[in-house]
C-alpha cells in the first residue's frame, strides 16, 4: 500500500507532522508550508528531509496544488481572528485571507484529497469562516466531525480547550458521527469522563484572571489575552484564588487519569538557574499567577506573552516543592508585615 501524501499548510515547528508520525499512519509529508521564519529555522531541524516552502499560501497557485497530488491536507489556521477574548475579526480579519484562498482552491483540485484535518482555538465554532469550510466541504462531498478537546482528554496535564474537525472524502460517515452536534469527548470515552471535562474547563473559562467582561473594559489588555503590564524578566507571581479554582484544582491533582507534569519535564541542571525568578519580582507582583508544583496534573495554557507580561501567560512552575504556597500568600497578603519580612519569605523559596 502506497503511502499517504500529506501536505501541511501552517506548518511552524511540526506539531501536526509529529503527531501524524506517533500516530503510526504510513505517510509522508510532501510539503510543509509557512512564512514564519523562526518556525522554518525549527522545522526544519526536526524533520530536515521533509520539503519546507517558505512562502504565503495565497503564493501558491492551483498548478502548484495539482502538482503535489496529495491525499490528506493537515493544517492551523491562524486563531487571532477567532479568539474569544481577541477582536473577533473572524473573515474581515486579513490574518483570515489565507484560508479562505484554501476554501476557494479545495474545489477547483483535479484530485480532491481523501482526508482533512483541521485545529483551531474555541470561538472558531462560530465563526463565519467556520460555516464556510462546512459548505466547501458539504460542496465537494466530505463527510466531517468536529471537536472541542483539551489535552486533558488523553491524559496530558494542560488545559487547553480547542477545535477540531476531521473530514473524509467517502460516502459512509464515521462510525462515529454525530450530524449537527459538535463532541466534547473522544468516541469511545466515558460519559462520566466526558461531564467531568466540561465542568472543569467551564470552572476554568470563568474562573480566568478577569473576566471577558472585564478584560475587554480593561485598556492594558490586548487580543493576546496578557496584560500589557510589563513583566521583569523572570518574574514570579502568586494569584488569589477563588474557593471553585482552589477546587477544580484539587480534583484535577488526584486525578489519576491525567499524568504528573514531572513526566513531561527535562532534569534539572546548573543551566536552569537562568530562569530562577527574583525575589524582587515576587514582592513587586505577588499573589496573581498560578503557581504548579512537577507533582501537580494540570497546568493552563501559554501564551506569547510567557515571561512579559503579569495576566494570562500560564502556569509558572515552582521548583521548590517542599515550600507549601497557601502559606506563604497569607503571609504576603498581611498588611502588618513590612517589606523586609515578606522579602525573607520570598527567598527561602530558593528559585
């Protein structure tokens, strides 16, 4: 049997190309294309016999497609246009341009090709680029399932709710298929598992460091969702928590479903004292982030803003686990001890 020709559109640093390999399908990707020069340096490091097109989609012509005669199209759309706490631009949005040329040429291929897959973040399942792909492909015969799944669903400590939607070029639908309805859960999961998932990503949208409501009222946050209150370099930060987020939490580290974040973490050497945090910074912008020990099973998304920025960039790892943190942030929230103190406190974590 002949291998599958994928062809990967957004391509950045190869997650997609990754996964297509640990899922064992018999496949080559004939191309991988994307602008981002960084991700190209990075690509190509990884799969350096992979053909890597440094160049627009719009760039491609309809020959170029035809030419490459593949049967599975893999791809990620930028997500800024949907975002739910970006603008919204959705098609306007001229980061949009590309995929809608990709919706405009699906047709028109002299061979159409068997599978798609496509991810993006939550908000794109109602965007108008979304009804658009379901009538591209509705037009050219696929049958299609979509998905909102965080990595939690396999196991992986990071919540990280996003879209997906496979599609097939066949006439059967999937065993699977749910006409209309967009899953939460893998097929063959637990119904339970399936509650609980959707109960602690809803406890997580709402329980954010301020709410949509807020963040869109708030003139330092940008469509990124991080603070544009600038970060000292290294920066740790506390967050007060609600007594759902506290809860959430606890459920989520005694699930044993969803491995430890020590499984995913390299061992630690004299180079990582680089990224130690500073107690000034502690004391500047205590009580705000979230903090996860290596033990813990979860951890919130990141973003761009990693490291910049003080709201919405993700979890930050405390290296010292045997400091217990709801300790030390009711001592820093003690308005009766002075700086001095609460600097003391800061530096016995000896990050």
């Amino acid at each position: 049997m002949a291998a599958l020709r994928v062809l990967e559109l957004y391509s950045g640093i190869g997650g997609m190309h990754q996964a297509l390999r640990e899922s064992c399908t018999y496949a080559e990707v004939v191309a991988a294309v994307d602008v981002n020069t960084l991700a190209n340096d990075v690509y190509k490091h990884n799969f350096p016999s992979t053909p890597l097109w440094a160049k627009t989609i719009e760039g491609i012509t309809l020959e170029e497609f035809d030419r490459l005669s593949f049967d599975m199209i893999l791809m990620s759309p930028p997500c800024q246009p949907f975002t739910r706490i970006g603008r919204q631009g959705d098609v306007s949005d001229p980061r949009t341009k590309s995929f809608l040329y990709i919706l405009d040429i699906l047709p028109r291929l002299q061979k159409l090709p068997k599978y798609l897959l496509l991810e993006n973040v939550k908000g794109f399942e109602s965007s108008s680029a979304r009804n658009e792909l379901l009538q591209t492909l509705a037009t050219c015969g696929f049958k299609y399932q979509e998905f909102l799944l965080s990595p939690t669903c396999l196991g992986i400590p990071n919540s990280r709710l996003r879209y997906f939607l496979i599609a097939k070029l066949h006439q059967e639908p999937f065993s699977f298929q749910a006409p209309g309805q967009i899953l939460t859960r893998f097929p063959d999961q637990d119904p339970a598992d399936l509650l609980k998932e959707k109960c602690a990503d809803k406890v997580g949208e709402t329980s954010s460091f301020l709410s949509s409501e807020e963040k869109n009222l708030d003139p330092n946050t940008g469509p990124d969702c991080s603070s544009k209150k600038s970060l000292p370099k290294g920066a740790f930060l506390f967050k007060l928590e609600t007594v759902e987020e506290m809860e959430r939490k606890h459920n989520q580290d005694n699930d044993c479903s969803i491995q430890m974040l020590k499984d995913f973490l390299e061992e630690e050497n004299e180079e990582m004292s680089q990224y130690f945090l500073p107690p000034k910074s502690l004391l500047r912008y205590a009580l705000l982030l979230d903090i996860v020990k290596p033990t813990c099973r979860r951890s919130t998304c990141f973003t761009k803003g990693y490291g910049h920025y003080v709201e919405g960039t993700g979890s930050v790892l405390q290296t010292a686990v045997d400091v217990q943190i709801h300790e030390l942030r009711c001592l820093l929230q003690n308005q009766n001890a002075n700086d001095t103190f609460k600097q003391n406190i800061l530096l016995s974590l000896s990050l």
